[in-house]
C-alpha cells in the first residue's frame, strides 16, 4: 500500500474529522462522547497552525483514483504553564481499513522526528488502560509507561483508566 506522510492543509480537515469521529469518538482512543464537526476541526487545526504545531497526514493513492487521506497525527501543548513549553502530547488516529498495516507507525515516526528537530523534551501519549495494542505500539517506538489514572474517564457506560506514556529525547536543548 503506497502510502505518503505529508503536512496537513485546510483541504484535509474533513478528512481528519470524519476519521477522528470513526476511530476516536467511536472507540476509546478519545474520550470524546459525541462526534465533532467540520468547523470545531477547522478550528482546532488552525489553533494548531497558530502554535506552530505540526498536523501531519497518511496519504494513500490507490492503483486507480485520487489520493485518500487514510490517518492524521498531530501534538500540542501538554498543559498551558510556561514550565511544560519543552513538553508536548501526541495524537495519532488511523481510519478503520488501514489500521495494523504501518499508518500509525509511520505517522508516529514523522511526528516523532519532528519533535526531536523542534527542541521538544518529553512527548506524552495518553493512552487508554486497556488498549494493550497501543500501549504496546508505544512501547516499540520507545516510549515508558510513565502513570496509570484508574477511572478517570467514562465512555460506553464503564470506567477508563488512562495510562500515560512518554518519550524522552535525552539529546534535546533548551537556550
């Protein structure tokens, strides 16, 4: 499967949303109960733009046709205090017919390089407790399991726990 990682544009936020309203809203990737519209996307895109943090898309061109926009990754701010600037959490999501063939990996490694040239420290990923194939996915990139939050969140009428794995870029420096 041919696929491409490229920077996201405005043209690939209805794309982005309706695989975050698949593969996020309707799973436990996100906690978020009810599907997002293409303007609360768009926005959210543009706030990325603003802090100059990357949106990155899997592109997939099939044999015959145009280019489908197949997974997004992205990271922001950790938390809004000047003290975690060098800190930064992850979201990756991969739409339902193209997930466990290397979307994730290969989007995760873009970003990942991307922070390490970016002078980021410390990437988090905030993980669902039992999504043992991400937590293990993370693993294999290098990230630790840093914390586990039992029951935090609720979705699908039961309790989550939320495990928080990080990436720590021991080469990065702060002038």
């Amino acid at each position: 499967m041919p696929v491409t990682i490229r920077t996201a544009t405005t043209d690939d936020v209805p794309a982005i949303t309706a695989i975050y309203n698949e593969a996020g809203v309707g799973t436990t990737a996100s906690y978020d109960l009810a599907p997002v519209g293409i303007a609360d996307r768009m926005a959210w895109f543009e706030a990325k733009q603003r802090r100059r943090f990357p949106v990155m898309v899997a592109e997939w061109v099939p044999d015959e046709g145009e280019p489908i926009v197949v997974g997004f990754a992205s990271y922001g701010s950790f938390r809004d205090k000047a003290g975690y600037d060098f800190t930064v959490e992850h979201s990756v999501y991969v739409a339902s017919g193209h997930r466990a063939g290397g979307v994730g990996r290969m989007l995760m490694s873009a970003l990942i390089d991307h922070a390490r040239g970016g002078g980021v420290h410390v990437m988090v990923g905030a993980v669902d407790g039992n999504n043992e194939a991400s937590i293990a996915f993370h693993e294999q990139l290098g990230f630790v399991v840093a914390g586990r939050l039992d029951e935090v969140g609720r979705k699908f009428g039961r309790w989550l726990d939320v495990v928080f794995m990080t990436l720590t870029f021991e080469d990065s420096r702060v002038e």
